[in-house]
C-alpha cells in the first residue's frame, strides 16, 4: 500500500491504526469496567475533579475511556441524569461532532507536523498555551468545555510548566484529562493536581476475543500468538498485525532474553531491515521499550532491584526519540540500544 502524504495537522494522526476506528469513534470499552465505574461516579455526583490523569500502556484504552467522559459531559453535564456508563448513542449530535472533530467544546492536544511537514518529536509549549484561551472562552450549550491532552507524556519542559499553570488556575465547568503510558515521567506537581485513573492489561483471552471480531481472517493460533505479544493492548494486538509489526515484537522480546550478549551480527542485518519498513524504528522502539517496562514491572513486584533497568528504559526511549526526530541511520540506534541493555544486565542480571 503506497503511504499516503500527510498534509496538514489534520491529516496527521499518530494514533490510528489504518482500517479500524479512531477512539474518539470508538463506542466500545473493553476489560476497563473498574475505571469506567469510577468515572461513571464522579462525573454523575455533579461535582467531578477538574483534571484526570488516565494511565495505562498504548493501546489497552485510555484515549477511548476520555473521548467517553467528553461525550457524556458535553452532552449531559455533570449530573445524575447522565448515563451510568457514560455511553452517547453514535447518532447523537454530540457524538458525530466529537467524531469529526468539530465540537467547540472539546480541544485535543497531541503531537503534529513541524514545519518541515514531518511528526513532531514532542509537544510544545504554545500548543498547551491554546489551553488558556479555550477555557477562557464561553462555555457551549452543555455548559461544559474539555480538553484531552494525549498523551501528556510527549510534553516537553516548558509544555509541562504552562500546563501545571492551568491546573493551579482551574475554570469552572472545565475538565482536563491527560493521557499517559508513563506517569512517572510528569512532574509531580502535575500528577498531585489530578484524581488518577489507571487501566490495566487485558487478560490475553479478551485480547484474542477482541480480535477475532477485530481481524476475522486470521486463524486462532494467530490470534493467541498476537494477544501473548501484546502485552495485554488490543492496540498493540493490532500493530503487530500491520505488516512487519509481529517480527518487530519477536525481535525485541529476542535482544531482551540476550540482554548479557545480544548477537551483534544478527542486530545489524536487523538494523538494516529496519531501515526499509515504514516507520520500522518507532515501531521496534516502542515494542522494546513497552516490553522492557513490562519486565521491570514483574521484577519489582517479585522484589528484586529493577533501579538500573528503570533508568535504562529511560535512556532508551530518549534515544529512540532522538534518533526518530533526527531521521538518524536505524541500524546505528539498534546496536547502541544493544550494548546499552549489555552493560545494564552484567551489573544487574538479566531482566
């Protein structure tokens, strides 16, 4: 398939997945039940906090759960009378304006194009600064404006500091709800300021559940190796899907179990690979790193020291971040990511 020119910040939408709805289009929630409860509730007590930070890995929901809280307080306000499930029929004229984009009430920030008409490597302070203006500005008709930041963890310092001047100064009648895959990336003064929501991993079985209604030309085998790839993310499930997207996984699940002595001659034909799929570096990028927090995670809650491999995963999305901005040579990044998780697992094991 030829790759369609981006245009215009209109065009560019990073997180769609081609052939399947975006979340603002999205009707169905899967497997975040508890979540979707707790906001349920404090949407419909009428005095709702003014700012969430809604947490989770890619994929398994989050930006579907808050173009959910939009709706239903666009719609419906903060009160009893809304849905116990936040749910807004498709046809409802608040639902096709959030999903053409075209409801005044509601403003997402998220990354675009710079001027050289390639993705922004992060979000910037004047974007954020369009935030003052819009809940200065008359509310709508449902006496409600909300703002979806996703995901607040792209937000570079002075980004951060204009935002962490609108949750100190809340509006009235305003929501503000910051997506993240890493919270403990924000400044704290940040997170302090906001009633966290966090979702969780789907259990592979709903993973695959998902995807049979999802991809229904694939067999179930198929289905059960995506699903244990994905992490718990349909979203995931459904990148591997894409292409290239499973070998990517494959390979990083790979250079992690090698972690003391990766095959260098094997990473450097991979490098190359990787240079000819489109978007191969973000792609392998994200795999490693979501798989490598995933390890560190079960480290820590087995009790054993996950401080130098939580540095490490640090280290390495700066460097996938940098290299992507920069368009550096793929096959370079790969091998200093290798001998940089070398180093980490001969002082501290393998991960």
């Amino acid at each position: 398939m030829a790759k369609r020119k981006i245009s215009s910040d209109e065009d560019f939408e990073s997180d769609r997945i081609a052939g399947f709805p975006h979340p603002r289009e999205a009707a169905d929630l899967l497997g975040q039940d508890k979540a979707l409860a707790l906001a349920a509730k404090a949407l419909r007590s009428g005095r709702p906090p003014h700012a969430w930070l809604i947490t989770g890995p890619p994929g398994i929901g989050k930006a579907t759960l808050a173009y959910r809280m939009a709706r239903t307080l666009l719609r419906h306000g903060a009160t009893a009378e809304g849905p116990a499930d936040l749910s807004v029929p498709p046809d409802d004229a608040v639902a096709r304006q959030v999903a053409a984009r075209a409801h005044p009430g509601l403003l997402v920030l998220k990354r675009g194009l710079n001027k050289a008409g390639k993705p922004q490597t992060e979000l910037p302070v004047d974007e954020v600064r369009r935030l003052s203006g819009f809940f200065g500005m008359t509310s709508g008709a449902g006496g409600w404006r909300v703002a979806i930041v996703d995901p607040a963890d792209d937000m570079n310092e002075n980004a951060a500091n204009a935002l962490l001047k609108q949750l100190e100064e809340p509006p009235q009648n305003a929501m503000l709800l910051l997506l993240s895959h890493r919270p403990g990336r924000l400044l704290p003064t940040i997170r302090s300021r906001c009633r966290r929501l966090d979702l969780s991993p789907l259990p592979d079985a709903m993973v695959e559940r998902a995807l049979e209604n999802f991809l229904p030309g694939t067999d179930r085998e198929e289905r059960a190796a995506l699903a244990r790839l994905s992490g718990g993310s349909i979203g995931a499930a459904l990148t591997l899907a894409e292409g290239d997207g499973a070998m990517l996984a494959q390979e990083a699940d790979r250079l992690l179990d090698a972690a003391r002595d990766p095959d260098m001659v094997a990473l450097h034909a991979l490098g190359e690979k990787i240079s000819r799929i489109r978007d191969g570096l973000s792609l392998y990028g994200g795999f490693l790193l979501e798989t490598l927090v995933t390890r560190v995670r079960a480290r820590a809650r087995a009790g054993s020291d996950a401080g130098r491999w939580a540095m490490l995963a640090a280290r390495l999305e700066e460097l996938f971040a940098r290299s992507d901005g920069l368009n550096l040579e793929p096959r370079q990044t790969v091998l200093s990511a290798a001998r940089m998780i070398a180093g980490t697992a001969r002082r501290s094991g393998n991960i």
